[in-house]
C-alpha cells in the first residue's frame, strides 16, 4: 500500500518545539517533491513549506518563515518539519503531501498532491 504517514505532532507550550516527520510506504520519496500542509477546522488548507527532490530548495510561508524548517533524510524515506517558536496560531491539523511538481514553481502549493497522509495535530496552548 502507497501512503504517507505523519507522526511528531502533539501539545506544546507557545514558545516550543515540535519535530514533525513525514514518512513513505511502499514508495521512495527521493522523486517527489514533498509539501507540508496544514487545516484549522472551517478554514481552507494553507500550504505551509515544501521541498525539491534533492533538498536544494525550500519554500515556507510568510507566516512561518524564520520559525520552520523543512528538510528530508531520503536514505531514511523521510521528511521532517522543524517548527520552532510556535504560537497559537500555528494550531492545525498538518500533512504531508508528495507529487513530481517543482517547489520552486509559483503555483507549487496549488496544484494536486499525488499522496497525502492522514494528518497530525498539533496544539499550541498554555
């Protein structure tokens, strides 16, 4: 079975640190663009950061720049998104989502995801 598996989420203090992860099933990740996405119950899914193939390139969020990191270990077939400084406002539910489109691409966080997963919530709350 091909999928996408989330883990690292949980509830944080504002000011803290999660690391999520991003991990593959049944298919290598070192072809994909990997897009980290995330949803506020009522909202619409906000794209978040993404990565190129390589690791080359990264994209984020005006929201979260300076705060996220994205990075990918393919020898591991995983991703992961270092969140740091998080505030109530980064409260979502957060998915990982892979196709062959380039992150670099305008449009990248807009177009279809070939896999998504099953999402993990994270909570920032005192």
């Amino acid at each position: 079975q091909l999928q996408l598996v989330e883990s690292g989420g949980g509830l944080v203090k504002p000011g803290g640190s999660l690391r999520l992860s991003c991990s593959a099933s049944g298919f290598t990740l070192d072809y994909y663009t990997i897009g980290w996405f995330r949803q506020v119950p009522g909202w619409e899914r906000e794209g978040v950061s993404c990565i190129s193939t390589t690791g080359g390139y990264t994209k984020y969020v005006d929201s979260v720049k300076g705060r996220f990191t994205i990075s990918r270990d393919n020898a591991k077939n995983t991703v992961y998104l270092q969140m740091d400084s998080l505030n109530p406002e980064d409260t979502a539910v957060y998915y990982c989502a892979a196709n062959t489109r380039p992150c670099a691409s305008a449009l990248y966080f807009q177009y279809g995801q070939a896999y998504w997963g099953q999402g993990t919530q994270v909570t920032v709350a005192s």
